[in-house]
C-alpha cells in the first residue's frame, strides 16, 4: 500500500494501529478521531489524497472541497507526526469575544452597588459572596492588556469596596433567602470557584526550573498563557509543550493593540519587538520563510511558523532545546551551527505560522528531535528568576549596542527595535 493510500484510509477510519506509539505519546488516539471526525463533517468523504510540493504536506479532494494535511509516515506506514487545518474565529467573533472583556468590570460594579444597598444579611450573602470569588477569579486568570491594564486596578477597587460592605451587617435583619436566587448565588460560587482555584494553582512554583534570562527587549511584555494547571496555560495539556509560554505586548493605555482587534500584526504593540537569546547555546535549526498572517488568520499546519530552536547545556547538567516561535518573516539573523551568547538579538516578533495575534511563544523541552520543535517533554523555567504566569507583566529595556551583532550572510531583516504601542 502507498503512503497516499494509508493515509486516505486513516482519514477515514482512523485506529490506533494506525500511529507510531512515540505519536500516541504526544497525542491522545481521541483527539484524533474528534479531529478528523471534525473534518470529514466539514468536508465530507475523501476521494483523493496526493503529495504535494511542500515536504509532508498532502492535499486531500473530499465531497466538499480541498484541504491539507500535515502528515509523516515511517516504513511500517504508520504515522508518525499529524497536523490537520483547524477553524480559527471569524474577525467579527474575534471581535466579539474581545469586547466581552470590557463588560466584565461593569458587572462587578453592579455588584458592589447591590451589596451596599443590600437589604438584609441573607441578600448580602447571596451577592457578595459569589462577587467576591468572580471578581477574583478574574483577577487570577485574566490577560489584561488584551483589554487594558489599566482595569487591574478597577477590579481591586471593586473588590476593596465590596468586603467594605460588612461593615452594614450588623445593622441588618436576617431576612429570608429566595431559593432560585440562593441556587444561582451558589452555582455562580462553584463555577467561579473552581476557575479560581485553577488560577491559583497554576502559580504554583514546579522544581527544577531551568534558568533563563531576558528574551524580549524594548518594552512592558505580559505573559499571555503560562503556568502550571490549564486554566491559566493552554499548554499544560500537551506534553512537548508544557510549561511553555506566550507573551503578548502591553502599549498605550495598557493595551495590546491600537484599536479593537485589528487585522493588520504591525498595529500590535509587540510586532517587531527584539527576540533575544535568553542563554548561551548553539543554533540547532531555523525558519524564517512563513508570512506574517492578517489577524484572526492562523496556519495550523506550520504552527511554530518562523522559529529558532537553541540547543543548551544548564548548570544541572540537562541538555534542552529552547524554541523561540511566532517570528517575523524574514528577520532571523542566525543560522543552524551558530553559536549564540545570553541577551543576544536573534530576530523580531512577528505573526507567523499557527497564532491569534502577534506573540512570541517560548518553550523548554528535553529529549526533543530535531525534526520537529514541537517533541521530547516540556520542563519548567523561570525568566529572569521568575517562573512565568498569565497575567505577569516583564518590563525590559533596549538591548545593549554591544549586543546588535552583524547579521550571518543572507539574513534580510532591518532591526528597529521594539514598539511600545501588545
């Protein structure tokens, strides 16, 4: 059988059999099935999968149109690495979804107002409380500049101003509690609750933290997923990539962007922003080919788009790979075999390859190949001393002119610095 027949088999009627086990190390068989399921709704049967020019990108004819796949397969014809196209937000839904960020100070304040006009103890219960764990539930989860951080300190104030509250108790009746409104106040309380408790646990220090230092340069940077648990870092559930982080930009007004959402990366107050080297190592592999995509447009296929991967030795003796991801298109100034010192400019920021909106991604792992910079373990790391969570906020000065290194022959980018306007 062929490799384009395998292939058209398994997207049809995937089974376990069907994948290397190092690819069901890193992938759970369900989520591929749910993901090709997802396919085959959109797109219907397939009738035709072939080769095309770019390496393990196959083009698939289904009922309903063409896609592609990435798809890699050993001698055994089993896969061993798969990517599928994934549906990103409509801008409007981005839009959407945004703006709902801006709402949710006005409902606290509604809250506080209920609070102190409570009229008896039973109805400050009942608003205070789930107040309280919703206002911070937000406060542990929430990615402020993509708002703005200048909303931080409104939800303190509302919370500040909400415990103040107490100080009617004494003065009120008991009263009675009304069922329907004491059910909400306590579903409210358990789902905020527990989104709460996961914000919290996901600052929870991990041991064994590998050191690094600077990686951005030139502007107030926010960690926009990291952390320990899920509910504050997407990564966590996917081993080569756990612990790894995401920093967004933080500009005028506290915001990542000038405007609501928009299309055009340049307008993010992170694109462009100086990527530096945040240890001493060695170049392992770089690309520096993918556009730099309008926003919400994402290319799920090549999802670390342009990337530099460093390959260092720590002080505990472990080898890792560091892979510095989401890069402008042509700005890579290194190439493979180079040899790079901590707080060396490597490249810019830019909106490349599998992404949302302008953001450098940063990950750690050990017993990565170097085929693919998304394999091996992810392990924990702290920058600058800090074990990086959502929400944290990294204010970095201009590199040094010591550090502006010549670029290695070829590279194409003409380096500004960073923008403090994501």
């Amino acid at each position: 059988m062929s490799q384009a027949a395998r292939l058209r088999t398994l997207l049809e009627a995937p089974s376990p059999e069907d994948f290397a086990p190092s690819f069901l190390e890193q992938v759970k068989f369900e989520q591929v099935q749910q993901g090709l399921a997802g396919l085959r709704r959109q797109h219907g049967a397939v009738q035709d999968v072939r080769e095309s020019h770019d390496e393990a990108i196959w083009t698939v004819e289904a009922e309903r149109g063409q896609y592609q796949v990435l798809a890699r397969l050993n001698g055994q014809l089993q896969v061993t690495a798969l990517r599928i196209p994934t549906p990103s937000m409509t801008p409007l839904q981005a839009r959407v979804a945004f703006g709902a960020l801006w709402l949710l100070p006005l409902i606290l304040i509604q809250s506080v107002a209920r609070g102190w006009a409570a009229p008896t103890q039973l109805d400050w219960l009942t608003t205070v409380i789930p107040s309280v764990i919703f206002g911070g539930a937000l406060l542990a989860t929430t990615v402020w500049a993509q708002s703005s951080t200048l909303l931080r300190p409104v939800f303190w104030l509302c919370m500040s101003a909400l415990l103040s509250s107490a100080v009617r108790l004494p003065a009120l009746s008991t009263g009675t509690i009304n069922p329907w409104e004491g059910l909400f106040a306590l579903a409210m309380s358990l789902l905020f609750g527990r989104l709460l408790l996961g914000g919290l646990k996901g600052r929870r220090i991990p041991s064994s933290l590998v050191p690094l230092g600077p990686v951005l340069a030139g502007g107030t940077f926010m960690v926009g997923q990291g952390g320990s648990t899920p509910t504050v870092n997407y990564h966590v559930d996917h081993p080569a990539m756990r612990y790894a982080v995401d920093f967004i930009g933080v500009g005028a007004l506290g915001r990542h962007a000038r405007g609501h959402l928009p299309a055009d990366p340049s307008r993010y107050a992170i694109f462009g922003a100086q990527v530096l080297a945040p240890l001493d190592g060695e170049v392992l592999r770089t690309q520096e080919a993918r556009p730099d995509l309008q926003i919400p447009r994402a290319d799920a296929l090549h999802p670390a788009g342009n990337f530099i991967v460093l390959r260092s030795t720590v002080p505990d003796g472990r080898t890792v790979h560091v892979l510095l991801a989401h890069l402008q298109q042509g700005s890579v100034r290194v190439r493979p075999g180079d040899r790079v010192r901590a707080g060396q400019v490597l490249a810019t920021v830019g909106n490349s390859g599998n992404t949302t909106e302008p953001h450098l991604h940063l990950g750690v792992n050990i017993g990565a190949t170097e085929e693919d910079p998304f394999s091996g373990e992810g392990v924990p790391f702290s920058v600058q001393g800090r074990f990086p969570v959502r929400g944290m906020t990294f204010r970095l000065p201009d590199v040094r002119a010591a550090d502006l290194l010549g670029p290695s022959p070829g590279a194409r980018a003409s380096f500004t610095g960073g923008r403090s306007p994501f």
